[in-house]
C-alpha cells in the first residue's frame, strides 16, 4: 500500500498483512498439488490441513466442517444450494444483503424469495420474520439468510434470535460472515446458523480464497465437478498459497481482532468531530451495534462521486456504498432499505479501517472532508 496515501476502504479489500504474504511465500517456494501422493504432494496437503484447522479454530468448528472455495461470492452461491438442497419452499433474506446473495437467491429461487425488512437503523426487523415463519403452512421447509455485519454500514445483526426463529420454524439459517472475520469473535454453535460464509482479503488476507462452514448434515450441490477435491464438495486444485495466506490470518484472529477493537475510539472520535464541523452531516446505522472500524455517513447537498473524486485528489481513498460494482457510484440498497431520503443517501460515503491504519488516517480524513465540503459549492441533488 503507498505510504502517501491515506486508505480507509478496509471493507472493500485490506493491504496483506505481512503474515499472510510470509506463509503465500513459503507456500509458493514449496510449490506441489495437494492431490499428489508423494512428498511434495503431501507437504502442499499439509499446508491445506493446517490452514483447516486454523480457521476452524478461529470459528470454534471442526476442521472437518470448513470447506475452502474461491472467496465470498462463491461461499454464498454454495451456501444457497443448501437450500435446493433440501427443497426449501421459502428462501428469506434480508433487504440488506450483499450482491452475491441477493442476485443469486433471485436467480435460482425466483417467486420463492421473500425479503426481510429492516429499521431505519439497518437491524433485520426480527419480528417480521417471526411472524412470517409463523404463518407457513405445515410442512413449509424455509431457508433464512442474513449477513452477519453489514459491508456498507458496518452495523451487526442479532443473528443468534435470528437463528433461533428460524430453527424453532424447522428452517436452516445461513450467514455471511465476509465482514466479521478478523474483526470480531465469530462462534458457529453461539450463533446457532447451519451455514456460514468467509473470506480472506477483507480482514488482511489474499484476494480469491474464502470458505464455507457447513453443519454436519448438510446437503450442498457442489458448483464446480472435477478431481473432488475438497470431499467432492467444491472440485478443482487447491490454490495452496492463498489457503495458506488465509490460514496464517485465521490464525491472528485474536489479535486482529483486538487491533480492530481499539480502532472504535478513533471511528467515534471522527464521527463526533464531523457531525460538529458539518451542519449537513448525518451518520447511516450509527444507532446499531457496528463493527468497530467502519462508519457510513452522507452530507447533504453534496454527490458521493464528487466528494470521492476530491478526497481522491488529496490522497485519501474511500468508497461509497458496496465497491463490487467495477468502480461504479450507484444508489445503494442497503440505505433504501434503511429508509434514507434519496438525496441523502446518493451523498453517502463509506470509510473503514484495518490493521494497518494508524490514528493519522482518521485525521487526515478528516481535514481533507472538511477541506473539500468548504471547497465544494453546495447544490440541491435532484
């Protein structure tokens, strides 16, 4: 990462962090197939197994019970075939949902997908989807799939009472969890799910590998088939040193965890401070437990590609909304959802943080805001 720039989009791709990119290196030194039975082969199916029980350890899984597959997106995408799996007749997911869920739940289940709503402050309205559950017809097999924190607006959702409804329901439960790896304790028995996304690069891992946790029992339709690999559950060669990268993360957790949590007194520090120095300021989920590092809030007056245009222009790099668009600015569902007024939420802006960043980000994140706000001419958005 340039050290010139300052870099507050933790939640679209962390920089590696240098455990990561030391245990991809020995792997990539040490080269081999994870399939091949002689030595080689076998210290490649080594480094696979390690990284196993690494993360299974940072999930408190079994190892057995984590499947490696090529990031989020498909971690997802393989989570929802659990509900053809099992020929669920009703598949939720909350209007809050990152792409890879939403577009995917449409694609394969159609008029079968119902969506939860949520509160202004972008919590799961729980209730809601009790009373739906409870209003299936005998027999009704549902499939529930809620995030577990939110890629916009950082805010945490209840997912244990989630699971809970769903399980009293005869229902499976489903989580991405893409967010919360590294960021925050994550125990699959405590939050009662059957299925739970990961992936690597957003907490400081490599881009392309992610996992997915699935409870003994669980039925799944592999996407790929080839060589079954992975106990046939996702087929194609291992990508060793990305697992490997993904493994010595798994392995921080603790500590990541802890860097992110220190991280929340700077987070409100910037936000109180903004809310003081610009009138127009308005946070978007800050009544909602959140992850530590991340804020979302929109400005009044001001479009989000101008404000990420001026930051950019002074060295600060943020996002707006989801960055899973090819770059794109666009209106963001998460904050439609929320029940933000349109003009507001097309000012929006998204900055978060990680384990590199220092508390002179969040300064200098600061001051270029302020900056650019003053140099801006305010205007009514359309």
């Amino acid at each position: 990462m340039n050290a010139a720039l300052a870099y507050c989009d933790y939640n679209a791709t962390a920089p590696l962090h240098p455990a990561a990119r030391a245990a991809m290196i020995a792997a990539l030194d040490q080269g081999g197939n994870a399939s091949s039975p002689h030595a080689i082969g076998r210290r490649a199916r080594g480094l696979v197994e390690s990284a196993r029980e690494a993360l299974a350890r940072a999930i408190r899984a079994d190892a057995a019970e984590v499947i490696f597959v090529g990031g989020g997106t498909e971690a997802n995408a393989l989570a929802l075939s659990a509900a053809a799996a099992a020929q669920a007749s009703v598949v939720f997911v909350s209007a809050i949902e990152h792409d890879s869920v939403r577009a995917e739940a449409q694609r394969r289940f159609g008029d079968r997908v119902q969506v939860i709503p949520v509160t202004g402050a972008g919590l799961v309205d729980v209730d809601w989807l009790t009373a739906r559950l409870a209003d299936l017809p005998a027999g009704a097999k549902p499939f529930v799939s809620v995030m577990l924190a939110n890629n916009e607006t950082g805010v945490v959702q209840d997912i244990a009472a989630i699971a809970a409804t769903t399980k009293a329901a005869g229902g499976l439960v489903h989580t991405d969890a893409a967010q919360g790896f590294g960021r925050m304790a994550i125990d699959v028995k405590a939050l009662g799910v059957d299925l739970l996304s990961l992936c690597a690069h957003k907490a400081g891992g490599p881009v392309g590998i992610g996992a997915l946790w699935a409870r003994p029992g669980i039925g799944l339709e592999p996407i790929f088939h080839g060589g079954g690999q992975e106990r046939s559950r996702r087929a194609g060669t291992e990508n060793i040193a990305a697992i490997a990268g993904m493994g010595a993360l798994a392995g921080l957790a603790h500590d990541l965890i802890a860097q992110h949590r220190a991280l929340q007194t700077y987070r409100d520090a910037l936000e109180a401070s903004l809310s003081r120095r610009l009138p127009d300021w308005a946070g978007f989920g800050n009544a909602a437990p959140r992850l530590p590092q991340t804020a979302c809030f929109g400005i009044a007056g001001l479009r989000a590609e101008t404000l990420l245009m001026a930051l950019d222009l002074e060295g600060v790099c943020v996002s707006s909304g989801s960055a899973c668009s090819s770059g794109k600015v666009r209106a963001s569902h998460v904050l439609a959802a929320m029940g933000a007024a349109p003009a507001l939420a097309q000012s929006a802006l998204r900055v978060s943080f990680g384990w590199a960043s220092a508390e002179a980000d969040f300064h200098r994140l600061e001051e270029a805001l302020i900056g650019a706000c003053a140099r801006l001419q305010t205007r009514t958005l359309p």
